[in-house]
C-alpha cells in the first residue's frame, strides 16, 4: 500500500484520538462539554458506535486532505508547529463548512446547548491540537 496512504490513515487515527481526549477535557478548563461522536450519531439518526466510527473516518479524511492538499501548499512553511497550527485552523474551518451541509442533508441538527462562542472556542483548540498532531505524525519523504 502506497506510503501516503499509510501515513494518512496512521495520522488520522492518532490525531482525531488525542483531539477527541483533549475534548474530553475540556469541560475541566472552562469550555463546553463536546462529544463529536454523540453529535453524529445524533444528526444522522444512527447509533452511537457509528458515530464513533464516522468521528475517526471524518479525521482520516482529513488526514488525507494534508498528506494530498495542504502539505505540499505549505511547502515554504518550515516550522511544523506552524504547519500544524495553519493546517488545524484549515481543518476547523472545513469543519464549519460540512457541518452545516450534513445537517441539511440528514434532516438539521438541534441547536447546540451552551455558549456558542466557548463551543467555538474549544472546537479550533481541538481542530489546532488535531493539526499539529496530524503534522508531527505523519512522515512524508516527498
């Protein structure tokens, strides 16, 4: 199997589960509680596994738009933390996007519960965590 592939999938994995625990805690600093997988399930009317299994597919397609897209954009950035960082607001914004999109198309969402801009707040602080991680995870020999 073709390296980008490996590193994607492997970077996906990794980061959306430490963007996942770093949700988790974030109700212990003051942020909302967020649970993605939850959210999904709840959207498109399945259980909560699958939304579960949609949450880490969603974060290895995301994966795969840095290995495809974003990285070799980003060439003159040097400092991975930067990549990182630039390729999480990417993430977050894409998320804002097709959010929106999925909901119209699986019947809406319910209006979130609590502050909107704490929510937003601690969802580019996961989407950035996810970036990074993705950024230092993956190891592409271009």
């Amino acid at each position: 199997m073709n390296n980008k592939i490996l590193q994607a999938i492997k970077g996906g994995i990794i980061a959306t589960l430490v963007m996942t625990m770093v949700m988790f805690v974030a109700p212990y600093i003051g942020l909302p509680k967020m649970n993605p997988a939850a959210m999904l399930s709840m959207m498109m009317g399945v259980p909560l596994f699958v939304g579960w299994i949609l949450h880490f597919m969603i974060g290895t397609i995301f994966a795969f738009s840095y290995v495809i897209l974003v990285n070799p954009a980003l060439k003159k950035v040097t400092n991975k933390l930067a990549k990182g960082v630039i390729f999480g607001v990417f993430a977050f914004i894409m998320a804002q996007i097709a959010m929106p999109i999925m909901g119209a198309m699986f019947g809406g969402m319910s209006a979130p519960a609590g502050n909107m801009t704490l929510m937003m707040i601690g969802s580019i602080i996961g989407h950035i965590v996810f970036g990074i991680v993705v950024v230092f995870t993956v190891k592409l020999h271009d």
